[in-house]
C-alpha cells in the first residue's frame, strides 16, 4: 500500500479530526485541543480550525527553556517558613 499524496494548504477536515481526536464537526473541541498542543491554527467565518499542512508536517525545532525543570522546592520551603512567622502565637525556631 502506498502513501497517500497530500497536496493544498490546509489540512483537510478529516485530517483536523484524526490529529485531535474528535469529530469532525467539533470545532470548539478541536480548536481547544490544537491550542493545548501548540499547533498554529486560525478559525473560519464558521469556527472550522484551518490549520496548514506545513505547520504539522516540518519538523518542530525544540524552543529554548522549554525543558520541564520540576518544581521548585526552596521556594515553596521559603513560603511556609514567612507564613509560619507571620502568624500569632506561632512558634519559630
């Protein structure tokens, strides 16, 4: 079996449908899911999501800092220590 040919600039309404995993005339539904992963789109006069084929197919360069660093211990730690200390009748170190 062969690989289809794509050809036009914005994917096809089935083709929206299969990448957010709705259905095809969920346009609310698949606009949310493309801004939740970051595909570029645009909404027709009807609210139907355009999305350009080069958009998806081109591979993505990886954006500086976007790498998850976890959460930041010290200063949920400093937070606890300044409410502690503001509240009356508190005992500090």
């Amino acid at each position: 079996m062969s690989e289809p040919v794509y050809s036009g600039t914005w994917l096809t309404p089935d083709e929206i449908a299969e990448l957010t995993a709705t259905k095809p005339n969920s346009y609310k539904a698949q606009c949310r899911k493309l801004a939740v992963m970051g595909i570029a789109f645009m909404p027709n006069a009807i609210g139907r999501p355009l999305v350009q084929r080069d958009v998806v197919l081109k591979p993505q360069a990886k954006k500086p800092g976007t790498v998850w660093q976890g959460p930041n211990w010290a200063a949920l730690d400093e937070q606890v220590v300044r409410s502690r200390a503001r509240r009356p009748g508190s005992r500090g170190p």
